[in-house]
C-alpha cells in the first residue's frame, strides 16, 4: 500500500495518508488504488484500539497522484 515505486502518498488530515498504487491490466489498460487510512488512534470507553485504519479504498481510470484521490470515482 505504501510502495511508492508504484504509486505516491499525500496528507489530506493530521494522521491521515492517501495512498496509491499504479497497476496496467495486460490489455494495457492503466487503473490507480487509492487508499485513505486513518492512522489516528481509535479510543473508546477509555480503551485505545490503536489506529483507526482504512477508511475506503477505490480504484479510478488511469495513473494518477495521490493528490489526485480526493473526490475521484
């Protein structure tokens, strides 16, 4: 997720990253995984579940930058 050989990260909130990753089909068509993960801890009941996780993940036409995720479809 965090290989940015195939893809870039960015910090869209404290804690938070965008990751991508680049894939081409072997038709050649070119898709882009953006990944948002909250890495802020989850507490609750005064109990710390470590980092919150993966909030949604998606794929989206072409190569892109992870900049570029927010707001795609």
């Amino acid at each position: 997720m965090e290989n940015n050989a195939k893809g870039s990260q960015t910090t869209p909130f404290s804690g938070g990253t965008f990751s991508t990753y680049n894939y081409t089909l072997t038709n050649g068509i070119k898709r882009t995984m953006c990944v948002l993960v909250d890495r802020n801890d989850y507490t609750y009941a005064g109990k710390n579940y470590d980092h919150k996780g993966i909030i949604t993940a998606y794929w989206v036409n072409g190569h892109i930058k992870s900049g570029e995720c927010s707001g795609r479809d």
